[in-house]
C-alpha cells in the first residue's frame, strides 16, 4: 500500500513532443551556446514574466552568486545567514571574503534584520540575506541599514522566483538579486540561474564576467568565468515558462491541502502567510517540537521514510556547524540560538504540481 516513493520535490517536465521543435530550430541553427537566440529569449521572457528590468542567465545559480560577489566587488566581511543551502557561504569563500553569520528570527526562517546593525564592523563590505522558502526578508529594514552604512545587499532569492512583495517582484529589492532554476526550483532550466540587475551598465557587467570578461571580440575587462547557459537549456527554459502558471496554481493545491489536515496538531507548527505577499509554494516546512509532539522530529522524519515518504530537513545541519566555517567567532550556536533550534525541528515535506491529494492525506496521517 505504501510502495509508492514519494520524494521532497520532482520537477514538472513538459511533454516531450512539446520539446521536439526547439531541439530541431536548434540543429538547424547551429548555435548551442554562447548568448545564442534562446538565451536572448529567454531572458527577455523572464524579464516580462517576473516584471524585474534585467536578467542575465548563468548556468546555476551557485555560479550566479559567485559572480554576483565579483560584480559589486565584494571584499572583506559579508553578513550572512547560517540556515541556507551550503552554497550561500562557499561563494563567499571561494571569492575569499569571510561569513559573517547573524541569527534567523522564527518566523519565517529569514536573517533577523535587528541583529544585522550588531555584527557590522570596519571591514564589512555588504549583506547577503537569503529569503528562505522564497518568504521576503525584512527587505526594507535591510536597505535601510544597507544606506546607513554604505554596504551592498545581494539577496540569495534561489528559492523567490515568481514572489511579489507589496505589488512588485521581491527581486526588485536590494542591488542584485540571484535565482536558482535547478531541476528542484520551482521554475528549472534543469541546472540553471540568473542574476537580476537594475541597470543596463550592470547588466553588461554582469555579462562580461559570466563570460572570461570578453567585452569584445579581444578586450577582456575583468577575470571572468564561464558560466553562460546553454541554448538547450535556455530552450527548455521557455517551455517551462508556459506552464509556470499552472504549475504553482498545483502546488497551490498542495499547501492549502497540508494547511487544512496538519492545521492545530499538538508540537507541529506550519508557517503562516506573509502579509503583502504573493509566494511561490516552493517549500512546505514543518517545525516539529518534540517535547510537544511525543516524539522528535528525526523520529517523525525515519517514520516518514519507512513508509517511502522522503521529506527533506532543509536547512540541518546549519552552515555554521561545517568544518569550513565553525571556526569562525559568528557560527559558535550560542551566537545563533534560534537557527539552531529551527534547525532540529525542520522537515520540508514533499511538494510538487504532480502530488496527488491522496499521497499527502497519506503524509498528513502518518504525522497525525
Ligand atoms: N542558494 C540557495 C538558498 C539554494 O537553496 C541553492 C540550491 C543555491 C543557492 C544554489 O543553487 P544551484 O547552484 O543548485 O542552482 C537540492 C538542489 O541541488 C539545490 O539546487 C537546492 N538549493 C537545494 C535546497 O536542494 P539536494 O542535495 O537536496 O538535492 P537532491 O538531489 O537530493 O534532490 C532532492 C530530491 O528531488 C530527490 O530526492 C529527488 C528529487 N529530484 C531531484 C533531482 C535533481 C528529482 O525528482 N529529479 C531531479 O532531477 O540539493
């Protein structure tokens, strides 16, 4: 009966014969990278779609955001989060700055804005907040601190494709924001990523970089990298975008049925709705306590997978806890109290447009 592998997310893949026409203009074309006419597209599409005035494409969204820290010319101390994907913090180390890590609120999971002005010291240079679950940060408060001090914000928004803020896209907010479009995002170009820029001379710089620095047939203006998607992928990427609608509209569907069946039971606690803002359902998290609940949350998570359910504990362990940065003063855990917490309750429970109503009531049954 419970045979059927239910995991924490599959992508929504478009019907093959769909597929076959982009695959034959590009064979007949010949252009299979290299800014080709698919990834101009696609660009221009996703501009439209999120309503943000540049995107520039990269081949992920890890690479994106390594990018990104050179783009602004980050140097130094970067405020960050610990309860990310481990990707958030090795593109700091891999541009040689260091994490600075700063406790979530419980919430919503996100950086606690109050505590950012804390952790400033003379050599930071900017903030890198992640929205996690694709809930906004406390955006504004977090401009404001960035004015005050003069430091540059890059919002980590692999999981915000689609998330409006106060009628805008939450994209709009901060000085880059990057998007992860891997086959587990709500939007895939199967491995894929952007950044989001707000004016056209970062756009171009953002361009070169991803690029070797070419800005050019033989000028090359920076130590830039290859991180350019390729026009298969940007192809498949307009065909997802067809059925982006439909897609959320079913993972609608699914959050509404967990919030109606796991609503008010003893120990679990489900995220609330942000005000002002329309999400993505990229992730359904739940936080399970304990004491509360009669058994801990690894106990609920091995339940779950003797019986073929595989949740997820997106984000345990904490950033923090790796080897490459417990040593750092900010990721001792009396310095990021509720992360840790938030950390050993997590599960995120599968969540997908093809999730039938029957696989969750049989989730939601096992945790009840
Ligand atoms: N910043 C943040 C906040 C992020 O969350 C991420 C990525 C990044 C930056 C970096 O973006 P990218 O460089 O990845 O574009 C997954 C993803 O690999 C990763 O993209 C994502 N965050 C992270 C939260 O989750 P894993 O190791 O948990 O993935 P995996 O392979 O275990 O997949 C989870 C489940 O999804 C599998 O059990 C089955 C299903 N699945 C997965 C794949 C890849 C499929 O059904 N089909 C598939 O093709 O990291």
């Amino acid at each position: 009966m419970d045979n059927k592998k239910v995991f924490v997310t599959q992508p929504a893949l478009p019907d093959l014969e769909d597929f076959i026409p982009y695959i034959e203009e590009i064979w007949n074309n010949k252009i299979l990278t290299n800014n080709g006419p698919f990834h101009q597209k696609l660009e221009e599409e996703l501009a439209k779609h999120l309503n943000v005035p540049y995107v520039s494409l990269f081949a992920n969204g890890t690479l994106a955001l390594l990018t990104a820290l050179q783009v602004l010319r980050i140097t130094g101390e970067v405020i960050t989060t610990p309860y990310s994907f481990v990707a958030t913090s090795h593109c700091l180390l891999w541009n040689q700055l260091t994490p600075v890590f700063v406790d979530i609120e419980k919430e919503f999971c996100n950086i606690d804005a109050e505590k950012i002005e804390q952790a400033i010291t003379p050599k930071t240079s900017a903030i890198l907040p992640v929205h996690v679950y694709g809930n906004p940060c406390a955006v504004e408060r977090i401009q404001e601190i960035s004015d005050t001090y003069g430091l540059k914000t890059i919002y980590d928004a692999a999981h915000a494709f689609g998330v409006n803020y106060k009628d805008t896209s939450i994209l709009n907010y901060g000085d880059l924001s990057i998007l992860s479009f891997h086959a587990t995002k709500v939007f895939n170009t199967i491995e894929g990523g952007a950044i989001i820029s707000h004016d056209l001379t970062t756009k171009k710089r953002i361009d070169y970089l991803k690029n070797f620095g070419f800005a050019g047939e033989t000028k090359v203006v920076a130590l830039g990298i290859n991180s350019k998607m390729n026009e298969l992928q940007a192809a498949y990427g307009l065909l997802q975008l067809k059925n982006h609608d439909r897609n959320i509209a079913e993972r609608k569907r699914v959050a509404d049925t967990y919030q109606k069946l796991l609503n008010g039971i003893t120990g679990i606690r489900l995220l609330t709705e942000q005000v002002q803002t329309v999400g993505n359902y990229a992730y359904f998290p739940i936080f399970v306590n304990g004491d509360a609940y009669g058994s801990t949350r690894d106990d609920l998570y091995e339940k779950l997978k003797k019986h073929n359910i595989y949740g997820r504990r997106y984000f345990y362990p904490l950033i923090s806890e790796f080897p490459m940065y417990r040593g750092y003063d900010s990721a001792k855990s009396h310095n990021l109290p509720n992360a840790t917490e938030i950390a050993e309750q997590v599960i995120c429970l599968p969540i997908y447009p093809t999730l039938e109503e029957v696989e969750i009531e049989r989730i939601c049954n096992i945790i009840k």
